[in-house]
C-alpha cells in the first residue's frame, strides 16, 4: 500500500472518527436533554417493570407520592392505586400486554405516603426490545385541582338542577300539600342533610306551625307548634336572618335538645320563607353529623328558600280559592238543600246541622225573635242540649246574639274565656266550648233571630268565613220564612178558622191513616162525634156572636180532656168529632162520658159572662175494626148513632154495645109511639101475627124467633121522619114518601149498630117489597123477596088495615082479609096470603 493510498485512508478515518465525535457529541447532548427533562418534567415519569415494580420514577414522582428511592424498590405498583381504581387499571394492563386492543390514557387515583388521595390521568405505553416486552412507560399528571374545579361545578349544576326542578315542579303543583312535600324533600336533598321541616307562621296566634315534616316521625318534638318569642326559629322570624347552630344537643337556645341528643341530630339551620312582602314561615334542617354550614351553603338555602315562599304562597292562594269555590259550591248546595225543607221542625234541623258541618264546627243553635215581647227563644238546637243551658229565653240587649241582632251583622268570638258579653260562658267552658260565630238571620223585610254557631277549637273566623256565614244565614232566614208561611198555610188548610181545632179535611186525612194501621198491625181506633143539643134555639136567643163564643168554649174544654194523641175536630156547625187511636170503645166512652160532664156542669156566659146558660151535648161511638173498616161505613153508624142519642133524649153518649133489643122497644119504638101512638103495639102486633103465619107454614123455631125480633124492630128507623109526616091526615107529597120510604133502610143502620142477629137485616130491609115489583127500596119480587120479609110485609098490612089511623078510618078483619086475598099476586106472596087467611080464620 503506497503513501498515499494511506493517507486517502487515513483521511476517510478522519472523516469517520469527527463524525462519530459529532454523534457522541450529539448523543451526550440529547442525553443531557432527556435526563434534565426527566428530572426537571411537572408531569410524572415513571416505568413499571414486568413484574409490577416501578424500576425507575422521575423526581416528581418522589415529590407527588412523598416516598424516596429506597422504598419505592420495594412497593409493587399497585400500593399506589386506590383501592376502588386498581382492579380496572390491571385489566387493561393485562388486555395490553396480551396484545389486545385497550384504552392508552386513564384518569384515576392515587394514595400518597400520607394516604392523601390525588387525581390523575396517566398514558401508559408498552416498551419492548428486540421483540420483547421490558415494561411499561408511563407519563401520569396531577388533576386533582381540575377535578376539584369540576366537582365543584358539577355540584353548582346539581344544586341549580335541584334548585330549577324544584321551582318547577312547585310553580307547576296547584296542590299546596304537594308543593311542601316537594319543598322539604328536595332542600334536604339539596344540602346534603338528614331531615328538614317548613313551619308556617300564624300571626294572629303567634305561632309557627308545622305543616311538612321529612325524615321525622309526626309525633317528634322537633315537629311540635313553637310559641314565637321562644327558641332558635324565633330569632330567624324576628331578624328575617338564618341562624346555623353546629351542635344542638350543646346550644341553650335549642328547644328539643333531649330529642336532640336521643335521635342523634347535631346540626342544624334555619332560614327565614320569606314571600313576596313578609316572612311567612321558616325552612330548617338537622343533619346527624357535625357539620359547619359554609356561608355558600347558607346562601343556598337562602336562595332556595326565597323561591320555595313564593311557591307555597302561590299553592296556598290557590288551595284558598279551591276552598272558597269549594265553599261557595257546598254554601249553594246547602242553601238549595235547606230550602227544599217546608216543614218548620226539619227545615231548622237541616240549617243546624248543615252549618255546624259547613264551619267545621261542634255545635249550634238557633234563637226567634218575638218582636211583640222583645225576647229570643231557642228554637232549635244541634249537638246541645237547651236545657243545660238554664233559662233559655233572652231579652233583646242581653248577651253577644242581642249585638248581631241589633247591629244586623255577624260577631265573632275567638276567645269566649276572654268575651264578657258572652251570656252562657260558665256552661261553655265546662263544655270545651273556645270561640263562637253569632249571626243575624236576615229575612225579606226584618230580622227574626240569629244563628249561634259554637267550636271547641280555638277558631278565627276570617272575613271570608263570616261573609260565607252571612250569606248562608240570608238563606236560612229566607227557608224559616218560607217555611212558617207553608205551616201556616197548612195549619189554615187543616185548621177551623173560629174554634182553632182542626177541620174535617185533616179529620178525614187521619182516619183513613188510622183505618190502616189497624189494618196492617191490628188494634183498634174509636170515633167520638159530638152534637150540641137545641143550640139552634141558643143562637136565636143570645145570636151568633154569642154562639161563637160558646162553640170555641167547647172546643176548649173537649182539648182540655183529649190526650195529645188524640185528633179533635169541629165537623161542621154545632158537630166535633173525635178520633182516637189505640182506643177501644169501654175507653172511647169513658172520654165521650168525661167530655159530657164537663160542658154540662159549668155554665156558659157571653165574652163578658153576660149570658149564662147550660149547655149539653150528645154524642155517638164507633169503633174499627169491630164496627167497620171502611171511612163512609164508619161515618154513617156514627151519624146514625148521635142522630139516635138526640133524638131519645138528648144529653148522653151512645154506643153500639147499648143497643139490644129491650134498647128498641122501651126507648126507641116508645118515644116513636109518644109521636104517633101507634108504632110500638103496632110492631108487637105485627110480630105476633108474623110468628102466627111463619108456624103456618112449618118454620123452625129458629127462623120464627128471628122473625119475631125482626117484626119488632122493623119500624125502628121511623126515628127518622118528622112527627108531622107521621101524623099528617092527607096524602103524602113527593118528598114526605121520600123520607117515609128511607125508614127501613135507618132501621138497618140501628141493628147492624146493635148486638142483633145479622140476620134479620134483609127481612126489616125489604118489608115494603111488592110480589110484582113496585115496592121499596129495592123493586124487588116473587121470590127474589126474603121469606121473612114477605111474612112481615104481610102481617105489617093487616094489622095497618085493622088499625085507625089519622089518614083514614079502619077496616073490619073480614074486609081487610077480603083486600088481601084481591092483592094476592100483586101485593103479597099468593102461597103466603092462602096460609095467613087460614091461620086468621082458624
């Protein structure tokens, strides 16, 4: 190799060597570079080996973690991670070292030396050499201010989300127990706190009330009414301020430290509900860990309570006005359904006790006023007993009812302990009785009385609720108006203007009511009518004002002997009558007998006493269901009986268990016959050829007995027709025939009154039938007559033609047989005639 072959080469070396120099240089200073930038890095460097160990850490790590170098070598790596964090991180460390797609950057926490928890976010990188995997790079930096910095705004979120759905859901619920639920749920929640209450203030009683609890048993002390000027929540009111107290259980100011301390509450605080003009309330919280509330956090419950009073005034003026509507609609209902009450008694139950429920109330009652007495009697009263009360009756000017009456406004009394005009105080307080509302009862022209309505409960009545209460007692007063004109009204329809007793509509509306409770249940009713004797001859004499006044005097003492049960009625002229229920006829007769003697023993004198003069009455007795079951039935026997009582004598009562056969014949038949001097021998003639026809003819002893009996009644109803009409010489007119052709149909009324066989009744009914049918008072003939009433047909004319009578002379028997014997098949049953004329010949 020549000279210059080695300097060529030695040159190339040159080249070579300065640029390896260039590159150690290079290298040195890229060391020198990473080596300050790793010592001098704010982010952490730090490589972990395979086996889990940090193998090499840069100055921050030292610094972060507080560990040195020689106890880094013998902490693995995961000594570092919080417990919570460390299983994720090693799952994706093992993801990637088995070569598995994982997340390259984490934020996660770490434990320093102190056991002070920082956040970071790491990257962490896979180191290999020659293909082989010696670790893991990782670069982590300190979040923990960012995380501090976020939390913070997520929690400033949260409260402004808690704040925002709040406000909504409390502007959006027309519900006010809603709206507080809402309140004290979500402000608790809000901070964080164990148990929150809202309390509303009453100003008039000066109390703050619990009206939402959470987390708190009802019955707890913490949740009791407060008397303002005692306690913590006092002060809140009074200085419109929060007050924090961070441990109760020691504060003297705290009412319920013993609670306190039992359920385990340690701190609280209380801000003021402050609405739109005024503090309304208070918001407190009680947490069970002791805990400095931060001004932050006062200034939260400030904010949230500003929004929570207006929310509950907003749900509490409309939870008003559904109140009010809900009165307003339960007033109109009330004041329809008390109207709908025509009867007096009811129409005050259904105002009394509709305002005691209206009012939320215990008791009340109602007080007339007699203008012409000026004083106020109780009327009605509900959930009260008057006569606990003492006097009952108050003059106008006595007592708080006198001042609503007089003034025509309503007073209300919150406090009858307090009120001196308050005229029964004593019974009230002994009654639990604490306020009162009296209000006047304005009718259309003139107050009639007042509304006293009483609560045990100490009560305000607002401006509403004596507006209310106003409005309904106009209506009440208008019902009792209504419904004195309607029992007016009915007492003038069922009522005889002149004696003040009832009339016969009412008298007739009651027996048949009668008729049918005996009916159904059985028992018996009796009627008792009354005539007064010969008052036609006492208003002649003295005239009709003095009658008046001897027809209410009557009336007067007959009420005086009737029971309150009994119906005592002015039937018409100088006629009463009585009805008696569960009465039999002995009873019935001891009040008819009674009433008797007391019109009859005491004489009456005009208005002045000017026109003395006795007076007696005669009367009659019928008893259903032994008498008749029917009105007109009853009517008529009763009518027939007082017709028959006047008519023998005057002054007595007669019943249906009076008259008998001897009853008959020794005063009826006799005080006929002191008339017409006829009838009696008449019919005892009549029944002895009657007897002497029906033995012609085969009858049993039975049929003739009966026979007889029937002969001698058969003229009985002659009770009936004028002594002039019986004794009249010439020929009857029309209307004289009527009356003398009713007279069989009275004589059956008389025996079916009397204890006679029944059957009779068709014989003395139809003994003017005619065989060819122009008899009375049915037309019946041939045989379509009753045997019996053939034969007395028979025997009645014969013994007619044989007698003088004043309207013609009589006949010998002969002729009169001879005048049979012509109307036989006409007159008389022909068999009958051949068998009478017989038995009278032989």
């Amino acid at each position: 190799m020549n000279r210059e072959d080695l300097e060529k080469r030695y040159k190339k070396l040159e080249k070579v060597n300065k640029q390896l120099r260039q590159k150690i240089i290079k290298i040195t200073e890229e060391k020198e570079k990473y080596r300050s930038f790793f010592e001098k890095a704010e982010d952490v460097l730090f490589m972990i080996s395979p086996e889990g160990y940090i193998s090499l850490a840069n100055p921050k790590f030292f610094e972060i973690t507080g560990y040195s170098p020689q106890e880094l070598k013998k902490l693995p790596f995961t000594s570092f991670l919080h417990p919570d964090d460390t299983p994720l991180l090693l799952e994706h460390f093992k993801k990637r070292l088995a070569g598995e797609k994982a997340k390259t950057s984490y934020q996660f926490r770490v434990l320093t030396k102190e056991k002070r928890i920082l956040w970071v976010e790491g990257n962490f990188r896979l180191v290999e050499k020659e293909g082989k995997i010696i670790g893991i790079e990782s670069v982590v930096r300190d979040i923990t201010k960012r995380k501090l910095i976020e939390d913070t705004i997520n929690r400033k979120v949260n409260e402004l989300n808690v704040l925002y759905n709040t406000i909504r859901k409390t502007t959006t619920s027309l519900n006010l127990d809603e709206t507080l639920a809402i309140i004290a749920e979500n402000s608790a929640n809000l901070l964080k706190v164990d148990a929150s209450l809202i309390r509303l203030l009453d100003t008039k009683e000066k109390i703050l009330k619990t009206v939402k609890a959470y987390n708190l048993k009802e019955d707890s002390p913490a949740v009791k009414t407060i008397k303002l000027g005692k306690g913590v929540l006092n002060q809140v009111v009074l200085k419109k301020k929060p007050v924090a107290i961070e441990d109760i259980q020691k504060n003297p100011h705290y009412l319920a430290k013993e609670w306190a301390k039992k359920e385990g509450f340690i701190s609280f605080l209380g801000v003021p509900l402050y609405g739109k003009k005024k503090v309304i309330g208070t918001l407190s919280f009680l947490s069970r860990t002791k805990h400095t509330f931060q001004k932050e956090e006062i200034s939260l419950a400030l904010t949230f309570a500003g929004e929570a009073a207006i929310a509950i005034e907003n749900a509490t003026l409309v939870e008003n006005l559904k109140k009010q509507l809900s009165r307003m609609k339960a007033l109109s209902h009330t004041i329809r359904k008390i109207a709908t009450s025509l009867e007096l008694g009811p129409a005050l139950d259904s105002i009394l006790a509709n305002s005691v429920r209206l009012f939320d109330a215990d008791a009340a009652l109602i007080r007339l006023l007699d203008p012409e007495k000026n004083i106020l009697k109780i009327a009605r009263a509900y959930n009260l007993n008057p006569e606990e009360l003492g006097e009952s009756i108050l003059k106008l000017g006595e007592g708080v009812v006198s001042e609503a009456i007089l003034k025509r406004k309503p007073v209300a009394v919150e406090d009858i302990k307090k009120e001196p005009r308050f005229f029964y105080k004593k019974w009230a307080i002994e009654k639990g009785y604490t306020s009162a509302l009296f209000v006047p009862l304005e009718g259309k022209e003139k107050t009639i009385g007042a509304l006293c309505i009483l609560s045990k409960k100490k009560h305000f009545f607002d401006e509403e609720e004596i507006s209310l209460a106003s409005i309904f007692a106009g209506g009440a007063a208008v019902t009792i108006e209504n419904a004195r004109l309607f029992e007016e009204n009915v007492k003038l329809s069922i009522t005889d203007p002149l004696t003040g007793l009832y009339n016969t509509r009412y008298f007739y509306d009651n027996l048949k009511k009668e008729i049918a409770r005996v009916a159904r249940y059985g028992g018996s009713t009796s009627l008792v009518m009354f005539d007064l004797d010969n008052f036609k001859n006492y208003n002649d004499l003295y005239g009709h004002q003095a009658g008046d006044y001897v027809l209410r005097e009557v009336a007067q003492r007959m009420l005086r002997c009737c029971r309150q049960t009994d119906i005592l009625a002015r039937y018409g002229g100088d006629e009463f009558i009585i009805l008696l229920p569960r009465t039999d006829q002995k009873g019935a007769f001891k009040l008819a007998e009674r009433i008797r003697s007391e019109i009859e023993k005491i004489p009456f004198g005009g208005r002045k006493g000017e026109f003395k003069t006795r007076i007696t009455v005669s009367g009659s007795i019928i008893t259903s269901p032994q008498d008749g079951t029917g009105v007109e039935d009853l009517m008529r026997k009763v009518d027939t009986l007082l017709y028959t009582a006047k008519w023998i004598g005057e002054n007595r009562i007669l019943s249906p268990f009076m008259i008998n056969l001897e009853f008959i014949q020794d005063l009826i038949l006799e005080k006929i016959d002191r008339k017409d001097h006829y009838t009696r021998k008449h019919s005892e003639r009549v029944a002895n050829y009657a007897t002497t026809l029906a033995r012609k003819i085969n009858l049993d002893e039975r049929q003739i007995g009966l026979i007889k009996i029937a002969s001698l009644v058969h003229d009985v109803g002659k009770i009936g027709v004028p002594e002039a009409v019986l004794t009249k010489p010439g020929k009857l007119n029309k209307e004289e025939m009527d009356l003398i052709r009713a007279h069989p149909r009275t004589s059956v009324e008389i025996i079916r009154l009397s204890p006679l066989s029944k059957e009779i009744i068709p014989m003395v009914l139809h003994h003017h039938e005619r065989w060819d049918g122009n008899g009375y008072p049915q037309g019946l003939k041939g045989e379509e007559i009753p045997l019996g009433a053939r034969i007395i047909h028979l025997a009645n004319a014969y013994d007619a033609m044989t007698v003088k009578r004043v309207y013609r002379d009589r006949m010998k028997p002969e002729e009169a047989l001879e005048e049979i014997k012509r109307l036989a098949g006409s007159q008389f049953d022909p068999a009958l005639v051949e068998a009478f004329i017989k038995g009278i010949s032989g």
